[in-house]
C-alpha cells in the first residue's frame, strides 16, 4: 500500500471526509513534497480549525490494517472510471484486482424481476463471458443473476456494493457475496461498518456504468435505479442496450421507454 492509499483510507474512516475533497486531496499529491502537511492545509481551509480538530483526533485513531483499496492514480485503477464525473478517488476492495482493467459489461434490471429476466440472462451471459467481466450491484433479481450466471458459466464479474466490504445487503446475498468475493471483485467507496443507506445506490450505480464500456437492462419499471444507471451511462458515452417487453407490462415499462429514447433494442443476443 502506498502512503497516499493509506492516508486516504484513515481519511475515509473518520466518516468525515467526502469523494470531493479526497479528489482534491488526490491532485495536491501529484506535485506534493510532504503529503500529510499540504493535505492538512487544504482541510484548514475547506473546514475551518474546529472541524479540523476534530478530525485530525479521529484520524490519529485510526488503523488501516488489513484493509486493501485503491486510489484514482494508481495503476489497478480503471481508465475508463476516471473519465466519469465525480469519479470515486477510493476503491476498497476484496478479490481480483486486475478485473477492473477487463473489458466491462453491466447487467442490471428489477430488484423484483420476472422468470422473463432470469431466461433472457441464462442466454445472455453465456454468450458473454469469454469477452467481457459481468458487472452488477449485487441486488435482488436481476443482479444477483447475473452473478450467479457469470460463475456458473466460470466467467468473471465484479460486484459494486453500497455499503462497507463486511456488510451485506439484501442478507440473503451473504454466500453470493462471499464467492465473488474468492472468484471475482467485490468493490466499494465506502469504509467497512458502513451500512446501506438509500442515497448510496445513486453513487453506487455510478460506479456501475462507469466501469463499463456497455450497459445491458433487462426488466425495469419507469421508475428505478435501472434507468438511473442507465441514464449515467448515456451521460458517459456508453452504449445502453434495453431487451424489450410487453406493453402491458409494468416491468417492461422502463425499458421500452429507453428503447423508445434511443437506446439499442436488444433483440438477438448472439448479435452483442
């Protein structure tokens, strides 16, 4: 580990620190001479000297120990995530590394899928694993998936979570997180003991499209954290890809209207 990893790992687990800051913490590094003084300026400035003060008590309590991640300069870190906006400036990680430099494509759709999503992944992911890392949140339905294909299928994939490495969500998911975990790469921004909380799965999803050169949605209503992604990707020049549904379909809503804004209609699999 790095001085500047380490830094920014105690950083992260005072709870105090945002993704902008570190950013910036990140680029006064490149042409720093003393890393920890110049960092220590900057907060001064961004806080004031009592919010200081109580940070700099908590991060001389803190430990990195056995803790790995990676910052936005290292070399494990992905070209493709660092041309995002608000790209994270911490990855904490556990599993293989080196998948973050594989070619990327996400899967994602409803937490409450239909059978028609588990069927259109069973087809899918096979054709995909020799080309592409499977990428997904490790939510219900359509993401623990596309997991379970991509391993069953002895292909790569890379869990994005929203919590700390030592926390699951949903708690069902415990053992699938823990192959991914041996197999493939589960990653994180957030520091270990955090638990879920709603404004994480915008951040995470991020993180989802921005590791990805395409986006594949499966089922996804109107409304959801599918068309978020989705919509993250588009922002990010990457292909999006909707498989279409029945019009009467609530779970088809979303992406037959991504299909009906522009998105790629997924229709012959064998055609990705």
């Amino acid at each position: 580990m790095n001085e500047l990893t380490g830094f920014l790992i105690k950083c992260r687990l005072t709870g105090m620190i945002s993704n902008q800051i570190m950013l910036k913490i990140i680029k006064k590094s490149i042409n720093s001479a003393n890393l920890i003084t110049e960092s220590f300026n900057l907060l001064k400035q961004e806080w004031g000297l009592d919010k200081f003060q109580r940070f700099r008590f908590l991060f001389d309590k803190q430990k990195t120990g056995s803790l790995k991640a990676v910052n936005y300069l290292d070399f494990e870190y992905p070209e493709l995530l660092r041309t995002i906006y608000n790209p994270p400036a911490l990855l904490f990680f556990e599993g293989n590394i080196a998948l973050l430099k594989t070619e990327c494509i996400a899967i994602v759709g409803a937490r409450q899928a239909s059978d028609y999503s588990f069927r259109c992944i069973s087809g899918l992911v096979p054709r995909l694993v020799n080309r592409y890392t499977i990428v997904s949140g490790l939510a219900k339905g359509v993401d623990s998936w596309a997991h379970q294909t991509a391993l069953k299928n002895q292909g790569q994939t890379i869990a994005v979570i929203g919590s700390g490495l030592d926390v699951t969500y949903p708690k069902e998911n415990f053992h699938l997180q823990a192959e991914i975990m041996k197999k493939g790469l589960v990653i994180t921004e957030y520091p270990p003991m955090t638990k879920i909380e709603p404004w994480h799965f915008p951040q995470r999803n991020r993180i989802i499209a921005g590791l990805s050169q395409k986006v594949v949605v499966t089922e996804a209503k109107k409304r959801s954290g599918s068309l978020i992604t989705a919509d993250l990707a588009l922002e990010n020049n990457r292909d999006v890809l909707a498989i279409p549904g029945r019009i009467d379909v609530n779970l088809s809503a979303g992406c037959n209207k991504l299909i009906e804004e522009g998105a790629i209609p997924l229709i012959n699999f064998n055609d990705l």
